[in-house]
C-alpha cells in the first residue's frame, strides 16, 4: 500500500469515529435527550473543517487531478462518482446546519439529513478505500507518489497540518463524550 493511500485512509477512520457518535447522537436525541446546537456547531465544524477542507479538499485538489492525469475520467467513472458525493455530503451539513434554527421541525430534518450523511460517507468511504485508492495505485508512478506526498505535506502544513489534526481529534472526543453521556442517561432511563 502507498503512502498516500495509507494517509488518506488514517483520515478515514477519524471521520468514521464521528460518524459512529453521530449515529449515536440521532439515537440519544430521539429518545428526548437533545444535545443542543453547541454539539451540533462543533460536529458541523467537524466534517467541514477536518473531513472536507482538509481530507476532502487533499483528494479533489491533489489526488484525483493525479488519477485523471494517468487515465482516469473527470466526468465518467469512480472520480465522477466520488466528487458527485463530497458535494451531496456538503448539502447533507448545510440542511444540519440549517435545522438548528427551526425548532421541534428541525430536530426531524436534522436527523434524517444525518443519517443520510452517515451511510454516504461510510459507503462513500469503502468504495475509496477498496476501489477507488487500489486502482490509483495501479496507475501512479513512484514519481507520481512522492509527488503527492510532498503535496499532501504542503496542503497541510498551509492548514497547520498537526495542530489542526490534534485539535479535530480533541474535537472528535468531545463529541463522543457528551453523546456517552447522554447514551447513558437513555438507557438508565429505560431500565427504569
């Protein structure tokens, strides 16, 4: 496996921790524990900082130019696909977003939006990581790789590369922590 795949796929399974909290917190909030928009703020924060402005802007802007460049379509076929999702996950967060501000009404379009970008992003992110990466590789050049390695290393650095990982990780954990929390309630209250 190349090293870029192996960084990109390290990025997936942070995104993929908050999508398991988030699919808690849907559930935690159906059972009446809102979590409030500070939760929601920070979990849009999230996916638009950490998974698209940092990992998705990383394949649209680097990789996927580099796959196309050896062969692959633009307009047809797994990358097609792909850029067609990163923007459907988009509207999925800007309808989130949207439902903070429209009370009772919000909480029902809140979460059929997330899990709407739940199940894209986790199926979005197989058909990468078991499609997509193994046939870039298959027509990537060493040259081509290390290209890409010192890209991503810029593309980076330009977003302050650790600090802004260690921070989305602190961030990740927070809303994990504030989802268990309220979990347990849920189920203390149901045992009751």
């Amino acid at each position: 496996m190349r090293k870029t795949t192996e960084r990109l796929m390290a990025e997936h399974e942070e995104i993929n921790a908050v999508l398991n909290t988030l699919f808690r917190a849907v559930r935690v909030e159906r059972e009446g524990k809102l979590l409030g928009n500070d939760f929601w703020h920070d979990a849009i924060d999230f996916v638009r900082t950490f998974s698209d402005n940092y990992h998705h802007a990383k394949e649209e802007k680097i990789l996927f130019p580099a796959y196309c460049n050896n062969g692959m379509d633009v307009e047809y076929g797994p990358v097609a696909v792909m850029l067609r999702d990163h923007q459907q996950f988009r509207d999925c967060i800007n309808i989130i977003e949207e439902s903070l501000d429209e009370g009772e009404e919000g909480h029902v379009k809140r979460w059929g939006a997330t899990g709407n970008f739940i199940e894209g992003l986790r199926f979005h992110i197989h058909k990468e990581n078991n499609i997509l990466y193994p046939m870039g590789e298959d027509i990537l050049s060493l040259e081509d790789e290390n290209r890409l390695m010192e890209m991503f290393d810029d593309a980076e650095i330009a977003l302050d590369g650790v600090a802004t990982e260690e921070h989305y990780r602190m961030v990740a954990q927070s809303l994990e922590k504030q989802v268990l929390a309220a979990f347990d309630r849920v189920v203390e209250a149901e045992a009751e």
